[in-house]
C-alpha cells in the first residue's frame, strides 16, 4: 500500500488515469437492474483515492470537478427542461417568493 501511495504522490498523471480507470470500472458493476452511472463512480474513485492524502493541485480539482457538473448537466437537462415546459409558472413563481 505504501508504494501505491507513494507512486500515486510522486507521478501526477497516474493520479488521473487511475481515477478514471477506476470509476470506468465501477461504472460498469451491475447490481440487480441498476448501475452507478460512470460520472459519479468516477468522483466516488476520486474521493477515495483522495483518502490517501495525496495531493492535487487546485485547477485539477476545478477542472474535474466541472466536467462532472456537465457529464451529470448534459444527461438531466432536457429531462428538466420537458419538465419546465408544462409546469414552468408555478415553479417562476415560488422561485420568486423565495
């Protein structure tokens, strides 16, 4: 475990790869009919490597953690958006009261 980690420390790149990998991974584990979608299983690995208190510089961070905001944004949106097209007024409008 300890030249996981101090492999993981010294190369930034493996870092990336191996978060990725990982969450590719588990993206692909089925249990019954369901399966963790590959964004989250990606973060999930993300924050367990991040357990190892390894280090990341702060664009990093930023950068990835943008591309899961779009990958999760870019499935959601047009289920939410069909959504606003028939209830959009009351939802304007408690929107505004809050």
């Amino acid at each position: 475990m300890n030249y996981l980690t101090h492999a993981l420390r010294e190369q930034s790149g493996t870092r990336g790869l191996l978060t990725l990998a990982i969450g590719f991974l588990i993206g692909r584990v089925r249990i019954g009919r369901s399966a963790l979608a590959r964004p989250w299983a990606a973060l999930l690995a993300g924050v367990a490597i991040g357990q190892l208190n390894i280090g990341v510089p702060a664009v990093v961070k930023y950068v990835f953690f943008d591309l899961f905001l779009f990958t999760t944004g870019y499935k959601v949106g047009p289920s939410v958006l069909r959504a606003l097209e028939k209830d959009a007024l009351p939802q304007v409008a408690i929107t505004l009261v809050l």
